[in-house]
C-alpha cells in the first residue's frame, strides 16, 4: 500500500491508503497532482508505508513548495527521513 497525502492548504490534509499513486486524482471535485514519490521513509520505531505527496493541480511549484513546508510541523509523514 501506498500513503497518499493530500495537501488541502492551511492545516487542512487527507490521508488515503491505495495500491497505486496516481499522477491525477480528483477528491470532493478538486483535482490534485501528484508532486513528490512515492518514496518509503527511513524507518523510526516501526516500518512506514510508501509516501506520495499531492497538491491541488492549479498550484504552481513555489506554491506546492509553501504548502509543503507548512505541513511539514503537522503531517507526521512529510517530517520523517528519506
């Protein structure tokens, strides 16, 4: 399984769990793209999934990179080791 994250803006994020890590996919009629993985962490105290990390797809790069950063202090996954 792969761990979809999806960045929302803000504090807003959804976790998903699925087979494949799509470059597009659409959730509650936003479309988002795929923009960093799937990579799989180094391991901590247990072994962790493959991470994909998504954006809305109207984000450009600067801005994928802002949301990024902001959730890093709150999305468990995007502050691990690679």
């Amino acid at each position: 399984m792969i761990r979809l994250i999806l960045l929302q803006g803000g504090n807003r994020h959804r976790v998903e769990l699925r087979e494949e890590a799509p470059d597009l996919l659409d959730h509650d009629g936003v479309t988002y793209s795929l923009r960093a993985g799937p990579r799989t962490p180094q391991p901590t105290d247990h072994a962790w999934e493959p991470v994909a990390v998504y954006a809305p797809e109207e984000y450009n790069e600067e801005e994928f990179q802002d949301m990024y950063a902001s959730a890093r202090s709150h999305v468990e996954e995007l502050a691990l080791k690679y």
